[in-house]
C-alpha cells in the first residue's frame, strides 16, 4: 500500500540523510491521500507508482546530502535561464528540440532527469555508468502504442524538467499520469511552488557544479502555472511560450492522460472523465497565462506561434533570439535546419484523436477559451496549418 511516511524514510535510509526540505512531505502525503480517494490503482500500478514516488525522494534528498557535504554547490550561479513553456502539447518539446541545436545552452539530459547524482563534474566515471543503467531501465519500462507519435523521446537527447518538479510534488503532470484533481487544484492554490523550484534548483547547481557554466534551457509546459514563483526564485529568468489551436491541445492531452492513466489504474479510464479533467486542466494554464500576461512581468515573455515554428523553424529561432536578447550564429542555423529536414513531422507516427471520443465539442471549447487564442492571435489547427503551407 502507498504511504507517504513509509517512502520518506526508505528514501531517507537510501540517501543517508533526513529530510530537511520544509514542507515538502506533506505535499507526498496529501497526494497519496487523493490517490486512494480518485484513482483506484491496479497491483501493477500501485508498484509502479511507489517505485516512482520512492526514486523522485531519493532524488531529492541524494541532492540536499550533496550539498551539506559540498556547499560551494549551493553557491553556484544558475544565470538568466531560460524557461520553455506553452500549454501541453503546444509544441513545448520540439521547440526544445531546436534548443538543443545551441551549444551555447545547457539542457538537462534524459538520463540526468532519474538519475542525477552523483553531480557529473564531482564523479565523471558515474556519468557513462548511470547512461548504461538508464538505457536499461527504458528498455524495461512499458510503453503505450503511440508513445513515439504523442511525445517526442531520444535515448542521448534532452529532457523537460518534470522529473525535478515531481520531486517534491509540485509537477502539474501529476494530473496526467494520475487522477488527482484535488491535488492539481491544491498544487496551484496551495502547494508552495517557489519551494518546488528551489529544489528544481538545486539539480542544477548540482549537475552544473565543477562544469563549464552555460545559461540553462529548460522546458516543461507547465512552468505556464508557475511564472511568478520562478521569478521568485530566478529573478532573471527569461520565458518563451510556444502557442497552439487550444481545442487541439485539449484534444491531445486528453489521448495522452487516457493512456498514461490506464498503465497504472485498476479499470479502463472513463475517456469522457478524462475529457472533462483535461478541459480544466488547460482552462487553469490559461488562466495563470493570462494573469501573467496582464501582470507587471507579462512584457517578459517572447511569444511563439506554433504554426509558423513548425514551418519556419530558423526564421522563428532567429526572432527568438532576438527577443531574449542575442544574435543567431550561421552555425545554429544550420543545425537547426538540419534537424527540422531530419525530423519531418508525422515521422514517428501519426497523432490522431478528436475531441468528440473524450465527450467534448469544439466548438465550445473554442469558444471557452476565445480570450485566450484572440490575445495571442492563436488561428485554428486548420488555419494555422494552412497558412504555413503544413500538412496535418
């Protein structure tokens, strides 16, 4: 059976350290709490779920225990990062993607994201060990057909940040892989947030200590709920916010919560429950978006038509740039251009699915989150589509 107390310290005896990070506990023990009360969990999936909870505490304190034993890594300067986001499944990782073309950025790496420690500069030889053992581990672990289509996954690529957020539970993720809406409610309300990012912070001082220092990229849609605290935290942080058709987006993150859900839940999700789940879920991003924007900071943000990304990748970059305050050099250019020609799109798979499986209609939602696409000139999926010269 899950029970929070029962985690910390088997997580507390791995790290050989006590949990010092305030508050953060009780945020494990008020989810387990939802997850018994709203999402009944099959054997399998309530393994597999502990076995996640247990590796995100571990995470957390091996990282606390490194920097008692090595606090000029708390000193380390995490400079002007800056922060990808955009509702899920707006594009947010394949704008990664074209990041990750820069060698003047820092992304974390998916093997850093579920194994972070030791810090790579304090143990290089770990580095190519904890590769292998990734490599393993995601030949074990189950994938939902499609996966590929939905979500794009390279073995050496670069990864969002949910990883670290979860680990003290504040990932809004948490909603998509299981069913908790009092806790992702909690989480925006209540949960506190520039605690989480502290912790955020913490792994990258640690993956940054004795290494060479470049700004961080670091991508994850939901730090769209989070801009104020990440301010509170990374006072020069810079934001970029991709933007797409959001009846499009409630589409798709509903296929992919049915599915993430169903590899841990006790009977089949409700597809029209997820439908209504996911309608919120985007309904609250836009909401902290749209306060953010209306905000003292909103001017922070350079903002990314998804449609005309996906056409013109080097043209949008460039303006990116721009708008964060550098130049484009030839050579990023070029990587960038080459990686677009060699990741067409539908090149994994396609990613049908349409609103109507979940019980929604589109044009109500369209219409719920008019203000929203008219603010930031968001055209339909079909427009946007055409107007570039795409194929869906």
């Amino acid at each position: 059976m899950l029970e929070a107390a029962a985690i910390i310290a088997e997580a507390e005896a791995a790290a050989g350290i006590a949990d010092g990070d305030a508050g953060v506990a009780g945020n494990l023990a008020r989810l387990v709490d939802e997850i018994h009360a709203t999402f009944p969990l099959s054997p399998a999936g309530e393994a597999r779920i502990r076995a996640m909870l247990l590796t995100d505490a571990t995470n957390r304190l091996q990282s606390l225990k490194w920097v008692r034993d090595c606090p000029e890594i708390a000193e380390e300067p995490i400079t002007a990062p800056v922060f990808l986001m955009g509702l899920p499944r707006s594009g947010t990782t394949y704008f990664q993607y074209l990041f990750d073309r820069d060698p003047r950025f820092r992304l974390i790496r998916t093997w850093e994201s579920t194994m972070p420690s030791p810090p790579p500069g304090h143990d290089p030889a770990s580095v190519e060990r904890r590769r292998a053992a990734w490599r393993e581990i995601q030949q074990a672990r189950p994938h939902f057909e499609g996966f590929e289509a939905l979500h794009l996954y390279d073995e050496d690529g670069s990864d969002e940040c949910h990883a670290f957020l979860q680990q003290s539970w504040g990932a809004a993720g948490l909603h998509n892989l299981y069913r908790v809406p009092g806790y992702f409610d909690w989480l925006l309300d209540g949960l506190d947030l520039v605690q989480t990012y502290r912790v955020h912070k913490r792994q990258l001082q640690c993956l940054q200590s004795r290494r060479e220092r470049k700004p961080w990229a670091l991508k994850y849609p939901n730090h769209v709920i989070a801009m104020n605290e990440i301010l509170a935290v990374h006072p020069d942080a810079r934001f970029v916010m991709t933007h797409r058709d959001p009846a499009q987006v409630v589409g798709s993150i509903a296929k992919m919560t049915w599915n993430l859900r169903s590899m841990c839940a006790a009977t089949t999700p409700d597809m029209h429950e997820v439908g209504r789940d996911m309608l919120h879920f985007i309904r609250r991003h836009v909401d902290r978006i749209m306060d953010f924007d209306a905000g003292p900071h909103g001017h922070r943000v350079v903002h990314v038509d998804y449609y005309a990304l996906v056409a013109d990748p080097v043209g949008q970059m460039r303006r990116i740039h721009a708008g964060l305050g550098i130049d484009t050099p030839d050579a990023v250019a070029a990587a960038v251009a080459d990686w677009h020609a060699a990741n067409p799109k539908n090149a994994r798979g396609r990613n049908d699915y349409s609103l109507d499986q979940y019980g929604l209609e589109i044009a109500a939602v369209r219409e719920q989150f008019a203000p929203y696409a008219d603010r930031f000139a968001i055209p339909t999926e079909a427009e946007g589509l055409a107007r570039t010269g795409a194929q869906a």
